[in-house]
C-alpha cells in the first residue's frame, strides 16, 4: 500500500510539474504545493490560492452552467471590472464572486491526515476536513471566506457603476484575507514531519 | 469507548430535547436530526437547515465583531427585508448573507462516518468531511450554496431600494436550492444501517 502510494505521487507529481512548466499554476498556491510535496507523506492533487471571478449565471453555483467571463487570483483594480462588464453586455445575469483558497492533499495515512488536519486548524481553515478514507485519504483545506454578490439581475444593474469602487475594495480585502489564512498554513504545515 | 459513546450521547440528547422543547430548533432541521439521533451509530452536535440574514460588519465572516440584525430561516418576503433595513440606519456597512445547510455529527468510528460521508456525496453535499478522529469521528455535513452581498458600504446604499426585489427573488432560490439538498440527505440518511 506504502509503495502503492509513492507510485501514484510520481504521476501526480509529473503533472504537476508539467503545468508548473507552462505556467498554468497559480503563483500564490506555489509556495505551499512545493512544502507539502516535499514530505514523503504527502502530495496536492489540485490547488487554487483564492480568487477574484466575474460569471454570467442565474444563480451562484451553478458550476455546469454558468459562464466564466474573467477570473484574478489576485486583487483587482475597478477599471478591470468595468472592461470585463463591457465585453458582458449579452448576459442578462451577472456575479462577481471572491473565493478563499482549496487544496486537495493526497495524505500516506489516517495519521498522517489527522497531523495536516491540526496544522490546518491552527491556521485558522476551521472547515478543512477528511473527505475520504480508503488506498489513501483525502483531505480539503479550505478556507471559508466568501463573497458572491449580483451586479445584473434580470437585465438589470443592480449596483451602479458609481458603486463598482466600494465593491472592488471590499472584494480585495476579503480575498487578501484569504490569502493571508494560505501564508499561516505554509508555516505550520513547515513544521510538519 | 462504545459505552462512553452512548454516554455522551444521552447527554447531547438530553440538551436537544431541551432545546426542542423550548422551540429553539430550527423547524427544518428536526426530521433530519430525528433520522441521525434515532441509530445507535450517530449523535448531532449542531445543526443549521439554511439562513438568510442580515449583518452589519465592515467585512462577511467577521464574526466576532459583526452585528446580526435579523434572521430568517425559511425565504423572505422584500418588505421584511425593508423593515429590517429600516432599524438598521446607524450602520455604514450592511451585508445580506445566505448559507446553506451545516450540521456537526458525531459517529461512533471510522465506519459509521464513512457510510455518513458516502450517504452526503450521494445527496450532492460534496464539501462535506470529518473534522476529527478522536474517541468519536465528527462530521460536518455541509452545502456550499452561499450568497455574501453588501446591501451598504461605507454609509452608501449600493443597492438601491427598488432593486431589492430581483435580490430577494434569488436569494429566496438558494435558500429553497439549499434545503432541498437536505431533502435528499434526509432520504439518504434513512437508508443508513
């Protein structure tokens, strides 16, 4: 089952590596997926490190239907927004969303996983948890800082363009947050076995 | 460690009854809690079927410091949502939130969270996990379906009144989205040994 488990990090891991090759990885999420994979006990199956993303759908959450218009893994600046609602004028719906950051960590065993679930505690990801037990087990580290805000509904612009800089501060002070929930984890998770 | 279990499940038990008595469970949560607590394997610690809510705070998810003004379980009509804002207009920052469904369960072991975790995945709660393995195995069964949208920043209204309705119609729709996931739970449940 041990090897089982080094075989299958090889895989991931050259996966990995190849997006790290062609830049598909979020910058933020680096740091972190490079502590984790170091340690023989575990390996990061998906990450993101928090993100800004403007969508055109009903309602939130409809992940197969809606339509991702623009999307940070950074904070943004008003005038960023606005030319994204530009090109968006088609859709009768619209949602700009900030979301903490999710990694999906492959751990070796139960006590491995209770270990990265405690370091995640102490960081402050209180709804990180097990997702499943069995070759390997699987936990989410999660952070639950969120916005999901309309800014069309039915055609119409629920918050003015005037508003748009109230709006854009907030959303970069909570994804910041988030942000900075990732920071405390990599330090805590540096002390790990 | 199995007698301690039904030990501290009397206790919780005793504390939920109580509580129900009193009228202080969330009427939709009951049937739910009913199925969990009535098998031997399972005790609940919290529960919550789904919110709206209002919120004076400069950002969501400060809890600590935020002021909650009013909350509903079940949807809202708009001018509920106006008379709360009414009693509300010494807040320079206002926040209109809808979560879904969380529930704390305590399990006997591994085991029995696994068949709870497998029951959730089948009811389409995909973030649910075990929060800790210790002398029980908690689980947090919860729904991602969320809204986080500010009604006002930094003492400006940036929705605008006549505007409310298009907010409250979807915000109503994630809410009823949300439980109807707790609908499905509920049947999964049923089936656990």
């Amino acid at each position: 089952m041990s090897q089982r488990f080094d075989i299958e990090k090889s895989r991931v891991l050259y996966t990995l590596y190849c997006a790290l090759e062609q830049g598909a990885v979020d910058p933020d999420a680096i740091p972190l997926l490079a502590l984790l994979n170091a340690k023989c006990d575990y390996y990061t199956t998906s990450s993101c490190s928090g993100r800004v993303q403007l969508a055109a759908t009903s309602l939130p959450g409809e992940k197969r239907r809606m339509v991702v218009l623009a999307k940070w893994h950074r904070p943004i600046e008003t005038r960023e927004l606005e030319l994204a609602l530009l090109s968006a004028e088609r859709y009768n719906d619209l949602w700009l969303s900030v979301q903490g950051p999710i990694l999906h960590v492959a751990c070796r065993d139960q006590g491995s996983a209770l270990h990265l679930l405690s370091a995640s505690r102490r960081a402050g990801l209180k709804h990180s948890g097990i997702l499943w037990i069995g070759r390997r087990v699987m936990v989410e580290l999660t952070v639950s800082d969120r916005i999901e805000t309309p800014l069309r509904l039915a055609g119409i612009n629920v918050v003015s363009e005037e508003h748009l800089d109230f709006l854009v501060e907030r959303v970069n002070a909570v994804l910041l947050r988030a942000k900075a929930r990732l920071k405390r984890l990599e330090d805590e998770v540096a002390r790990l076995p």
